[in-house]
C-alpha cells in the first residue's frame, strides 16, 4: 500500500461504522509471551468514537501527509518516510503473533503497574472495509500527584482543592498503523515492542553462516572472527543474494575485490589485513556500497530507491 492508498483507508475508516476498542498493555521480557493486555471500558461509547476520529484526521495531516513516501523496512530508513513491514517476517512475526493474541484475548480486568503502551483497534461492520490497529508506546496513565509538581481545580465553591488522581491522556499521534497484516511505522519504537534486537542478532549469525561458508576467503577462520565482531546486526537485513553469488564466482569475485580495493591470494580467494575491510564487504554485500559509474569512486549509503524511468 503506498502513501496515497494509506491515506485514503484511513480516510474511509470515519465515513465508514467501526467497532473501536482501546487496549492497554504492559511488556515482561522475563515471559516467553512477554504481553499483557487490559480492555478499556468507557462510561459513553461516543468518546471512543471521537477520540478515533480526531486521531485519523492528525495522523493524516501532521504523520503521512509529511512523508514523502512509504519504505520497506530496513532498519535505517529516513525520517522522511514511512517503513512498512509485513507481520508474517520473520524479525517481527513470534512477538507479533504473541503481541496480537494477547489482544484479542485481553479481558476488562485491570492489571497493575506501570504500562508501556497502548492499541486503538477499528473493527469495520463491512467485510470491504479493512481492520486498522494504531499501536503508540507511551504509558497512557497520569498521575497528577508527584515530586516534580502538585495540581489542583477548583471546587463547588471556587476554592482550589488538590488533585490526586490518575488520569489518562491519549496523544494525537500513533508510532505505527497495521492494516492487513503489514506494518506502517514512523519511527523505531515498533523495534523495541517487538523486541526486534533479538531477531536481529538471530539474522545476523544466518547472514554470517551463509557467506562464511562461500569458500572464498585466504584465511576463512580469521575472517569469520573479523566478521563476528561486526557490530550492527540491522546491516545484514539487506543482505542481497544476488551479491553474495557474486563473490563465489571467482572472475566476478576478483572484480569485486578490485573495487573494494582488498587483496586477492594466488588462486582467487579474499585476503584481509584488518577489520575495517572486513567491514567493507559486509557492507557491499548487504547492499550499502555501490560504485559511481561515471567517477569510479566508491559510495556508500543506507538507503537506496530505484527509479523507475519511462
């Protein structure tokens, strides 16, 4: 779904009926389903509804309406997009999966302690209209009484008295929208929720597994310390296959070399004096470096889109 796609669902979602509930949910990493869920009763349904609505018009006008366009995730999108991810990948979908059941499952029986977020879910009354979840990661509860400041109203008899309470505030704004199973994110909170460093380690040692076994390194037990010690594992959810063929090919692993500037041993194979060119081609494999066709100098970058021309 692209920017304009995005925007028009949600859209729809106010002229359309829909089943809204609120969900507040806490996170215990010590569990294996780290989630807890709690049902939000309200005192008037239409609060919901409004609150539902308010929210679709300011992340419309002030989240996607400033983007310029929607991403696949790759853990180093810019601020000025929106990632999107499928549920069903395998960074997010064992805590997704766990995440969503507890959802669905949450009674109205309140849970203590100190919550990590909340879930606003659109169930549409017509199967043509699409369910939206707005997942924020900000504690929704409020308690007015604390260190840093005393607050207090006016009473029946115009007299300041103290407030107490908790109260719970709902912000205009979500952190990421799921809509047909993908992941529409404006930030890197959803990362946290998910737990996605996990996976991400997990990604990186099957990235390493599979280019390790390439037999295409002088000295393979040396470079295999070198690339362990490589230290963001978010690099290797680009890994390009095409790339990594490149290199067991050994007419097109010599060019490689060339361009990267690391020395080859008699009989073809990659030889490293230091980590920094290790560095190097983990990077070009996972898609990071590229080679100006018109200057010949070596490039780097995150984030790269291919311009369909006509």
């Amino acid at each position: 779904m692209d920017k304009d796609k995005l925007i028009e669902t949600l859209i729809s979602s106010k002229d359309n009926e829909y089943n809204w509930n609120l969900y507040f949910f806490k996170i215990d990493r010590r569990n294996s389903n780290p989630y807890i869920a709690y049902k939000i009763r309200f005192k008037n349904d239409q609060y919901i509804i409004e609150y539902a609505k308010t929210l679709v018009d300011m992340v419309v006008k002030y989240q996607l309406e400033k983007i310029k366009e929607i991403k696949d995730y790759t853990g180093e999108n810019t601020k000025v997009s929106c990632d999107r991810l499928e549920t069903s990948n395998e960074l997010v979908k064992g805590q997704w999966d766990y995440f969503v059941d507890d959802i669905v499952n949450a009674s109205d029986k309140k849970i203590e302690g100190k919550y990590h977020g909340y879930v606003l879910e659109g169930r549409p009354s017509n199967d043509s209209e699409k369910s939206l979840i707005f997942v924020k990661m900000a504690n929704p509860i409020i308690n007015l009484k604390n260190k840093h400041s005393s607050v207090f109203t006016f009473d029946s008899d115009n007299e300041l008295a103290e407030m107490s309470d908790e109260v719970c505030k709902l912000r205009m704004d979500t952190d990421c929208i799921v809509i047909d199973e993908v992941i529409y994110s404006f930030n890197y909170k959803f990362e946290d929720l998910l737990n996605m460093e996990k996976t991400m380690q997990k990604v990186k040692a099957r990235a390493l597994e599979q280019i390790i076994a390439i037999d295409a390194f002088e000295n393979k037990s040396e470079f295999e310390q070198m690339a362990k010690a490589y230290k963001s594992p978010r690099t290797f959810i680009t890994l390009k296959n095409e790339r990594v063929e490149r290199i067991m090919n050994k007419t097109k692993r010599e060019q490689v070399a060339t361009m990267l500037q690391i020395k080859m041993s008699n009989d073809g194979r990659f030889v490293f004096e230091n980590e920094e060119e290790v560095s190097l081609l983990i990077r070009y494999l996972c898609f990071k470096v590229f080679k100006d066709a018109e200057t010949d100098d070596l490039l780097e970058a995150n984030n790269v889109t291919k311009l369909l021309l006509n």
